[in-house]
C-alpha cells in the first residue's frame, strides 16, 4: 500500500519507519525544509533506540521518502495519517491548530478514494471537524473517510511497540476505511478494538489518564509509607502481584513527566469540564505529581540542613524517562528551577538528552552541563537522581563517595540500595522508603 504520514517526531517517524519495513511505499511530509534534508541523510531530528538504522536500511530500499510537498504524497497514497503535535493551550484543553492545519492542506491534494487518520492524540469530536475542514476544500471528485487509530507506543521501546502493541485501536465510520486499515496493519501483531470514531478518540486519554493514576497513586502510598515507616516499594511490590492490580506502572519516583501524561490529563480534565463533568479524581492525580516532583527538592534542601546557597548540587538524569533524549515535562525541569531559585549551583548530566535540556535552559545562570556522570558528581555536596538509566545504575557508590564533598544522595528514581548507601556513610533518601 502507499501511505503517507504528516509529521516526523517520536510517533510519525517511527510509525511510518515501521510501515515502510513491513513493504509499504512510505512518505512522510514534514515542514522545516532542514529536518527534511537532514532525514534523506538519515540525520534523525530525534533520538530513539534503533530507529537510525532502520530509517537508513528503508530510505536505502526506496520505501521511505521524506519531502516538504503535499504533492505527488497525498494523490499517490490511500491512507494519509496525521502524526503532528497536539500540545497543551494555557487551559489545559488540547491545541489542535496543526491538525486542522495539515488536514486542510490534505484536503486540497486528495485524489481518488482516501482514508485520513488521526493518529495525534485528539479530543472526541476532532475527526468530525476534520471531516468539515476536509470537505470544503477537496475537489468535488475526491471521496474520503476519517479515521482514529491512536498511538499507545513508549518513547524509547518504539520500534517494539509498534511492531507488538497490546492493541490497536481503530475508530471508522465506513467498512471500506475499516477494511482497508485492518488490511495495513495485518502484519503487525496485538488484538484489534474495532469500534466508531468517538470512542477511540476516548479509549487513547482513558488509557494515559489511568496510567497516570496508577503513577500518582504508587507515589501516594510511596509518601504515606516514608510517614508510616513502612517500605512503600515492598508495599507496592505487594498489591502489583494481585492481578487484578498488576505490578506496571507501580513504582514510585520523582513524579511523571513527558509529552504524553501531563498533557493529555490536562486535556481529559478540560473535555470533562466542557461535558459538565468534574473530573475531580484526574485533579488530584496531577496535584500529587506537582508534590512528588516538588517533594525531591524538599528532600533535597533539608539534607543541606536547610539552606542550598552556593551548595554544588550533581543532577544525574534530564529526560523525563529512559532511552530519550525528550525533556517535554520532565520533572528535573521544576527541579532544577526550584534549586537554582534557593541559590544551588548546579551541574548535570544526560547520557542523550543534555543537548535539549540546553535549548531549554538557555544559559540559565548556575546550570552547567557535565560530559559523563563522574565529573558532574565531582566536588559535589549532593547528588541528585533524576533518571533512570542504566548507566547510572551501573555507578559504584565507593567511587562516588570518594569524589563528592559531602555524601549526600537524593534518589528520585530508587536505583540505589538504600542499606549499602547507608552502611558506605552517604546520607541517603530515596522515595518511599
Ligand atoms: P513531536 O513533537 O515529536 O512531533 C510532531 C511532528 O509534527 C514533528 O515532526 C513536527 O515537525 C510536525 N509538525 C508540526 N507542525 C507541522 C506542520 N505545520 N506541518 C507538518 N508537520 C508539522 O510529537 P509526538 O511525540 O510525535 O506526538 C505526536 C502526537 O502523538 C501527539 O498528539 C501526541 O500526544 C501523540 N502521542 C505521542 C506519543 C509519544 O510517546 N511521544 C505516544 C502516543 C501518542
């Protein structure tokens, strides 16, 4: 089949890999005519394990074609799937001005019989709009059918997520586009929720907002238990192996960030409230994340007895997550902040994503940003974990001692043994424990 993909970050770009791998004519349209370029190179504008290769391996093949031009795309592909950002407005409510955007610009090059997808996460009631946005500019002979088939892929396990999913969800209103997207994605395993458009506009926010339930949840059994003198991981550990709770998404941390969960609660939050609903148990998720980020700084200022001024303070980890270099929401951003407010000076490390984290912070006085892990907890007074990557769970805590000016360790992620800390004479806190 030959399909096109709007949009080029974390999901577009790998979605549209996967499905020129699996034998599809594949282009993608982006709108910076440097990222373009950049891509025909297989310079990707960002990282995800694996997915160079596989870029290069099916631009190589002539599968995959990255281009600035709506046209011959849209007019050669049967299937068009909208993959671009849908990011949160001041209120909470998604901005879909990109969406409707591209989908009027698909609209004008459609030729023949097309299936044009949501693949953004969108608000109920999205695809109806780009139906009207899509029909008055097509030309009169141009037949279409919007579609929702949402993404549920983590950044950083992209490319297996895709490929094995749990599901896929496929919203239609015709059998014709029905077919045809049960057809494109035959090869790609997990089970099929075939259902109409309203409802898998929904199940994608149902499934992030419970998710970040489940976050906000662990870290409020994680903040009771470090009152209570109970282990809130061995707690945890606990009530995941019933399986009617499951032991995903039950560890407790330094909060939840990322592209996805802030934003999306946000949105599900204001779709409720523009329903009537008070969404109050969504408002309380958030408002326990904003205390478990907030709550590594408080930890962290009481173990400099109370004030931070002047004191070296080590962050180690910047992206939201693990294998990605995305700092959208990452919880080391108000960490940071908060720090470098109360007079911290701060040195930091990202094994990928130190480059993005510099965009944002924008020479922030106070900040600066190590090569590797051992030369940013040199001399430091305390060390922050902010990430979990395994290059940081591999650190030997005799060495770390031996480099920093005061053994103090805030583990925001619990990668640390809090007895073997303990026993080598850091001050050690992690969360929940
Ligand atoms: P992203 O910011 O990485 O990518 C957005 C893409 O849109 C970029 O390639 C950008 O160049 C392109 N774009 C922006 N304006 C454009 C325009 N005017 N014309 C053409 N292209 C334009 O975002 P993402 O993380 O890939 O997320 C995309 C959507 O998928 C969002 O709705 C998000 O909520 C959803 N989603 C994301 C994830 C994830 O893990 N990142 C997972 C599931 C769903």
């Amino acid at each position: 089949m030959t399909i096109t993909f709007i949009g080029h970050g974390y999901v577009g770009l790998v979605t549209a890999t996967i499905f020129a791998d699996l034998g599809n004519k594949v282009w993608v349209v982006g709108h910076t005519a440097e990222k373009i370029e950049n891509l025909k190179k297989g310079i990707l504008p960002i990282y995800e394990p694996g997915l160079e290769e596989l870029v290069k391996r099916n631009v190589d093949a002539g599968r995959l074609l990255f281009t600035l031009d709506y046209d011959p795309a849209i007019k050669d592909s049967q299937v068009v799937f909208i993959a671009v950002g849908t990011p949160p407005k001041p209120t909470g409510e998604a901005d879909l001005s990109v969406v409707f955007e591209v989908a009027e610009k698909v609209g004008k090059h459609l030729d023949g019989y097309t299936v044009v997808i949501t693949k953004s996460t969108v608000p109920v009631g999205t695809n109806e709009k780009v139906s009207e946005v899509v029909s008055k500019v097509k030309s009169p002979k141009a037949e279409f059918d919007v579609a929702s088939v949402p993404e549920f892929l983590r950044e950083g396990e992209a490319i297996g997520d895709t490929l094995h999913p749990d599901r896929i969800v496929i919203g239609t209103q015709t059998d014709k586009a029905r077919d045809i997207l049960l057809d494109l994605h035959d090869p790609i395993g997990g089970e099929r929720v075939l259902t109409n458009i309203r409802t898998a506009e929904m199940i994608k926010y149902a499934a992030n907002a419970f998710l970040a339930t489940k976050i906000s949840f662990a870290n409020a059994i994680a903040g009771l238990s470090e009152l209570t003198g109970s282990d809130g991981t061995q707690v945890l550990k606990g009530i995941g192996l019933d399986k009617r709770i499951g032991s995903f998404f039950l560890n407790p941390g330094a909060g939840y960030g990322g592209s996805c969960f802030p934003k999306d609660v946000k949105a599900l939050i204001s779709i409720a409230d523009q329903n009537n609903y008070d969404f109050t148990l969504l408002k309380e998720v958030e408002k326990i994340n904003k205390e478990m980020i907030l709550s590594i700084v408080k930890k962290s200022v009481k173990m400099l007895g109370g004030d931070v001024r002047h004191k070296k303070v080590a962050v180690l980890g910047l992206a939201f997550k693990p294998d990605t270099d995305d700092m959208r929401d990452a919880p080391s951003i108000t960490v940071i902040n908060e720090l470098l407010e109360k007079g911290a000076k701060i040195k930091s490390y990202d094994p990928i994503a130190s480059n993005n984290a510099r965009n944002l912070f924008k020479n922030k006085e106070g900040l600066t940003f190590a090569d590797d892990a051992m030369s940013t907890i040199k001399d430091a007074d305390l060390l922050i974990i902010m990430t979990e990557w395994n290059e940081f769970k591999e650190l030997d805590l005799n060495e770390i001692k031996k480099l920093m000016a005061q053994p103090n360790i805030v583990d925001g992620r619990n990668i640390f043994d809090p007895e073997k800390a303990k026993n080598l004479g850091f001050t050690y806190k992690g969360v929940g424990r």
